[in-house]
C-alpha cells in the first residue's frame, strides 16, 4: 500500500519490504539462469541480459508503489535527474556481476540500497545460489539470514584474507608479505560483504565502480563494525550528479586505519 507521507513508514518495516523485494527478484534471475537467455554488451563493454532487464523492473514495481516519492537510480534503467532532488532514493543494482551470472558461476548478487543525505540507510544484498541474504539497517547492525554478522577484528596485515583484481593483489603481496589472496570474487558488492561477515579481513576495488555496485554493501560493512572508503581514508558520498567512484578499501576499523595508513604512500602504483 502506498505510504503518502514518506516519513510514516519506519525503516524497520520498510527493511523488511526490501528483503522480500530482493529475495523474489533473486529467485526470478535464478529461474532465468536455468534457461536461455539473450544477453548483449553496453556501450563500455560490460555485459547485460535480459535478466538484468526484468530484475529492475520486478524490483521498480514491487518498490515505487510502497513510497512513491523515493527516487530511483538503477544500472539498468536511464538516470533521471529528479532523484537529486528526492528526500531518499533507492540504488539498485539488479546483477550485481552479470559476467559470472551468464557464465554459471555462483558468485553474483541482488544488490539495493536505500540512501538519504548522500550515505546508506537500508541495505540488502542476496546471493541466491548459495541463499545468503544479507541486510542492514542504519544504527541496528547486519544481519546474514537473520544472525548478526561483525567484520574481523585485530590490525595485522600479515597472513590475512584479502580479495581485490588481480593486479592489485600482485602489488599488494609486494607491501605485505604473508597476505592470504582470495579469488576474485565478481559480484563487488558480494566481496565487501564478506567483509562484513568477516570471511575476508580486507577487500580492494579498483576505480570506476559506481554507487549500484556499493551502496548496500557500505551499509552493511558500516555496520558490521568495519569502513569502505576511499584509499586516503573518505567515506563515499552516494546520489551525487556522476555516481561513480575511485579505489576503494574495506575492513574492520582497525585494519582499515593500518591498511590506509601503509598505502598513503603507495596509491600511484597500487591502485
């Protein structure tokens, strides 16, 4: 049912819109995985599927009509600008790693957040294959299906878990020997939750990711007692007028203060 007042719904209640929301949009693109599917490259060479398509427009229906004065930006649906002007606005990414979604690997997601004031305030992100929902709400924690999840703690970096591009862990094992190097995981949004879950003590992007693929994930990391941000220690500002963004790094807070303090000096030749 429609909220006229947007400030009517709290966002507990609105969280729990948004879980259910994501968990149907991710089992429709399971379903659409299972069978074939026209798929075609963006004008930057990233790929696109009808799937993606039919995710955000799932998600648009199912969401818009509960508060329809939130603004809306999307991967897969053309910016309009009166969302800079929206008290909230929903950040949405409907496949969150289309690469590995179209080849049959499992690591992609369903990825939405809700931001206010430029920062996160609702998150969640799905992970069908393996049923992983993870969601946050802004001053009340992240959960994983339900359980409260924290990101590691300690400030070592030797012999930690650390996922980011390859060239970027290959430089990164030159300034840390020891380091634990974790596959890349595709879905960028998957990898800093695993931050949040604290399965992975540190994860790395490289430039050029925008809001949709970090929002929620910052919420969730936040939240977990951790910080993504940029090299030189800024948090993201999301809902800006060009959302894209630099490189970036995650881990708990302690971590993060070691991590960006040993690559103040590096950032040319990291990342």
């Amino acid at each position: 049912m429609p909220v006229n007042d947007p400030q009517a719904i709290d966002l507990a209640t609105l969280s729990e819109h948004l879980v259910s929301a994501v968990r149907e949009a991710g089992a429709l693109a399971f379903a659409m995985s299972k069978g074939p599917l026209k798929s075609w490259s963006k004008h930057h060479g990233s790929p696109v599927s009808e799937a993606d398509i039919e995710v955000d427009r799932m998600l648009h229906d199912r969401l818009t009509p509960i508060v329809p004065d939130y603004g809306w930006l999307s991967e897969e649906r053309e910016d309009t600008k009166d969302r800079l002007s929206a008290r909230r606005t929903w950040i949405v990414d409907p496949i969150d790693g289309t690469r590995a979604y179209l080849a049959g690997r499992p690591d992609w997601t369903i990825a939405v957040a809700l931001v206010e004031r430029g920062r996160p305030v609702l998150a969640a992100v799905f992970a069908p294959v393996e049923q992983a929902m993870f969601a946050a709400v802004a001053d009340q924690g992240a959960t994983l299906n339900g359980s409260s999840i924290a990101a590691s703690t300690g400030d070592e970096l030797q012999h930690t878990r650390i996922a980011g591009p390859k060239r970027h862990m290959d430089r990164l094992t030159q300034l840390i020997p020891g380091i634990n190097g974790v596959p890349k995981i595709h879905s960028l949004a998957l990898r800093f939750a695993r931050i949040a879950e604290g399965t992975l003590d540190a994860a790395f992007a490289s430039g050029s990711s925008s809001d949709w693929d970090l929002a929620a994930a910052d919420l969730l990391v936040h939240e977990a007692g951790g910080a993504l941000t940029t090299l030189d220690g800024r948090s993201l500002v999301y809902n800006r007028p060009h959302p894209t963004h630099g490189a970036l790094v995650a881990a708990g807070r302690p971590r993060h203060k070691a991590l960006v303090t040993l690559l103040r000096g590096h950032q040319g030749t990291l990342l």
